[in-house]
C-alpha cells in the first residue's frame, strides 16, 4: 500500500513540475503579471491536493472495487470455458446431426424414388385394360417429376394403392356400356370380378383399347354361359375368372364350334361322314328287318299248323310243304337247304357293305391326314415357322379327318357285329325248324312203311 501511495505522490510531483514549467514558460513568453501565475500555481496546487486526499481516501473502496473485478474477471474466465466447452459439445452434436440427416435424406431419397417407381409400375401395368379401371379414376398419381413430394402426395399414393388392393379382392355389380355380338351398344349390368374378368348375365367381357365401352366375347361357351346366368340369378355363388388375364379367354372365344370342326375336315371329311352316315341307315334299316322278321318267326313257331308266307321260316316251310314227299330222303333234305339258302340273302342284306364302309372310313381318315400334312408343309415351304397360325388349317385337317375316320368305323363295327349275330340267330332257329320239320316228315314215312309191311 506504501508503496502505492508513493508512486502516486511521485507522479503528483512529476505533474506540478511540469505544470510549473509549462508556467514559467508562458509567463516569459507572453510576460503575464506574475500575481496571475502565482493565482494560478496555487489554484492548481489546492485542486490536485484536493484530488489527492479524495483518492487516498477512497483507497479502500478502490482495493474492494479491484477485488470484485479480479472475482468478476474469474468468474467470466469460468464461464468463457463453460460456454467454449458447451460450444465444442454443441458442434460435435451438429456434426453428429448433419451426418445423421445426410443418412436418412440418402435412405428417404432412395424411398421416394422406389415409391415414384412402383407408382409409375402400377399406372403402367394397369392401363386402360385394367378391369379396376372400369368406372372411376383410381390408378396413383404420376410421381416422375417431382423433385420434392409434400405430405399430401404422398398420402394420395397410399390411398390409390390402398383402394386398388381391395378392389382386387371385391366383387362389384356395376350398370356400364356393352357392345353386343352385333355391335349395338347399351347399358348392361356387369359383374366385375377383382381384377381378373367381368361378365354380364349371358357372355364373358373383354376390353377395346381406347374405346370407353366393354365388348361381348365373340363367342361364350354354353357351359360358361349357364354358369353366369346362375349367378345373375343369385342361384349359385360359382363363378369363373381368367388367371392369365386374357389369354384363356382369348382361346375360348376363339373355339370352335362342332360344326366349324366338321368343316376343318375338307372333302375328305364329308366324304367320311355322307359314307358313315349312309353305312349307319343301312345297318338300322337292316336291323329293323331282322327284328321285325325274327318277331314273324316267333309268332310262326307257335302255330306252325298255319303257315304264313311273311316271315322266312313260313315260307320255307311252304316250299318243303310243296314238295314231293315220295322222294327220298337225300333229295328232300337238298331240297329243304335250296330253300333256307334262299332266304340267306335276305337275313345277311347290308351286312358286306357295313363291313365295307367300316374299313374304309379309317382309311379315308388316314388319307385326310397326310392330305393336311402336305398343306402344313407347303404352308412351311412358303411361309416358314413363324407364325403357327398359317400351319394350324392343315394340321387341324389331317387330326379332324383321322377322328372323324375313328368315329365312323367304330359305331359300323358295332353294326355289323349286331347284324351278324342277329341274322345268325335266325338262320340257326330257320336251319333247326326246318330240320325238325324233315325229321318228323321221315319218321312218319318210317311209321307208315312199317306198317305196311306188318
């Protein structure tokens, strides 16, 4: 503290000197009255002892004043170190931050681009030939070229691929534009099956590109068509849907009728069918005879007393009864064979020619076949493999007319197998009645020559 003081007292000291000089100075300079430079020494003599008691006297306050700036400095020192290492925390947690965000934008970044994505894939793989898109708008909303997506976009996209998902588990009845077989277009009601088909009471649906309204399928099988108009009825809950979207339905439409069948046969199925055909009305008209004569026969065997000349078995008996008994019994017996050959060609009518038409039908079948093979070849020569369709109108030639050999042989196969064993069974019962008949004829001419002879 003393020495404090006597630094300050050297500097008071140091000060008057000068000023006193500075004085003395201006008084030689500009020769001032020296009662003005003694005022004025004195005047400046009491202010800085003036100024001198005050600061000694506020020597105390000034030690506390420099405490507290000293306890003030520290404590800002500590705090400068807190908030120096809060910042340093405050930065690493920012960098921490930063990276972290670089992160997710990257894993967000790839998220919406998957998102716009799938969106774009179902807008596309749905189209116009979905059959969710039948009525309203539901497909998602394009994504492509939006760089930030909002809130609201994306709720939209959850909401459309949402709506589709349960669409394609739901049976809807809708009232739509249909155009029939003829081309005439009209509200119908419509069954839309999910996303795989859709169906009015009679016919099966299909979709035209760019055309707003629905077409019938050119042609619905009649199985198909019963079990629609079942369920259009509410009498069943079956109903039939199309897995492949379009090709099944495709192939059905395009199925041909037994007709159109008939007539992928060409000439040579015609002619398989005009000779089965006329092979068959031979076969029934010929066993209708057979029938008819086998019942004649029957009634004939009961009252063989009354001969009658309708039936085969009356009518030889009519000629064995016309002959001449006296001959002997070798002559009667060819005589009575003469007359059951006679009526053989009669019993066995039709018979040669069913065979007939029964081994030529696969034979004619055989010779469709390799008549459609050499226009499935030519069409090759021409056109090549690529297109399946240009070989299709002769390979269906060669198979129709190889089944429609097979279906007529086997029904004349049983034909003729039925006229031979019911033309045999008539001539055997002929065969026996007549041979009984000349057996009882013998034994009365061996009864009477014996009597006689007795």
């Amino acid at each position: 503290m003393s020495v404090n003081r006597q630094r300050l007292q050297r500097l008071i000291s140091a000060g008057l000197l000068v000023g006193l000089v500075a004085v003395s100075f201006g008084v030689s300079a500009q020769s001032e009255p020296v009662s003005s430079l003694r005022e004025a020494r004195q005047a400046a003599e009491a202010r800085d002892q003036e100024r001198l008691a005050r600061f000694l006297e506020d020597q105390q306050a000034l030690n506390a004043a420099l405490e507290e700036a000293r306890a003030a400095h520290q404590s800002a020192e500590e705090q400068r170190e807190a908030l120096q290492a809060q910042q340093t925390e405050q930065a690493e947690q920012a960098s921490e931050l930063t990276e972290r965000q670089n992160e997710q934008g990257e894993a967000l970044s790839g998220l919406l681009a998957n998102l716009a994505r799938h969106s774009t894939e179902v807008r596309n793989g749905l189209g116009e030939d979905s059959w969710l898109t039948l009525q309203e708008e539901v497909l998602p909303p394009r994504l492509d070229n939006a760089e930030v997506l909002e809130r609201s976009q994306l709720e939209n996209v959850v909401d459309s691929l949402a709506t589709l998902a349960a669409k394609t588990g739901q049976v809807e009845r809708l009232e739509l534009p249909v155009a029939d077989s003829s081309g005439a277009i009209a509200p119908r009601n419509v069954v839309r099956l999910g996303d795989f088909a859709a169906f009015t009471e009679n016919a099966l649906l299909r979709q035209e590109g760019g055309v707003s309204h629905l077409a019938e399928v050119p042609r619905t099988p009649d199985e198909i068509q019963s079990v629609l108009a079942a369920y259009h009825r509410g009498e069943s809950r079956e109903f039939l849907i199309d897995p492949t979207q379009g090709p099944v339905l495709q192939a059905l439409s395009q199925r041909p009728s037994l007709w159109e069948r008939f007539q992928q046969g060409g000439y040579v199925g015609y002619v398989i069918v005009v000779l089965g055909v006329l092979g068959l009305l031979v076969a029934l008209g010929q066993y209708a005879y057979l029938v008819l004569q086998s019942l004649r026969v029957r009634r004939q065997r009961q009252s063989l007393n009354q001969l009658q000349s309708n039936n085969p078995l009356g009518r030889v008996l009519l000629r064995f009864k016309e002959m001449d008994k006296h001959q002997t019994p070798e002559a009667l017996e060819a005589r009575l064979d003469e007359a059951v050959l006679a009526e053989l060609p009669r019993i066995e009518r039709g018979q040669p020619i069913v065979k007939l038409l029964a081994a030529i039908a696969p034979l004619l079948g055989l010779l469709g076949t390799v008549t459609g093979m050499i226009v499935t070849f030519q069409a090759i020569t021409v056109f090549g493999t690529g297109d399946p369709q240009l070989m299709a109108g002769g390979i269906s030639q060669a198979l129709v007319t190889t089944v429609l050999g097979l279906i007529t042989a086997v029904p004349l196969l049983f034909a003729q197998t039925a006229l031979s064993s019911r033309s045999r069974h008539l001539s055997q019962v002929i065969e026996g009645e007549a041979s009984a008949t000349l057996a009882d004829h013998l034994e009365a001419q061996s009864t009477v020559h014996a009597t006689s002879v007795n």
